[in-house]
C-alpha cells in the first residue's frame, strides 16, 4: 500500500506520466535502489510516447503506509541501472 503526496500528484500532471505507469512500477518494480534517509527508488523501464525511460520512483518506506515522495522519467537509463 502506498500513499501518493500531494506534490507527486501534481507532478505526475505536470511531467506527463500516467499513474498506471507509476502504480505499476510500485507493486513489480524491475530494480529497487536504496537512496538517502529511508528512502527508496523503486524503478522500471517505461515506454512513454514511442521512446524509452527509466521511471524511478522515490518512496518514503519508514512511514506506514509507505509514502511517494517523488518521481521522474529519465531517458539516461545507463546512469540509474545497477546490474547485479
């Protein structure tokens, strides 16, 4: 169960991504990253009009229900891909 804050949904407007595509990558996220302070990326690889992004996903994982503090599309998927 994730929350969604209130600048995420803004953001997802103003960046242009469906929430299906971030629902999606919350519950079978294809890498999870720990980040900073509790905080955890949870990404994907996306398709968004045509062209390929890595969705990354920041959530808040010490609070309950974990919180979606973030998130963006990025196309330099090499950079933020860790191969195990």
């Amino acid at each position: 169960m994730f929350q969604f804050s209130k600048h995420v949904l803004e953001e997802l407007e103003k960046r242009k991504i469906p929430q299906k595509l971030v629902e999606h990558t919350l519950n079978a996220p294809e890498q999870k990253v720990p980040e900073v302070d509790g905080i955890m990326c949870y990404q994907s690889r996306v398709e968004i009009s045509g062209k390929a992004y890595l969705l990354r996903v920041m959530v808040n994982e010490t609070m309950s229900p974990a919180v979606v503090v973030t998130m963006y599309r990025t196309s330099k998927i090499s950079k933020y891909w860790r191969t195990p």
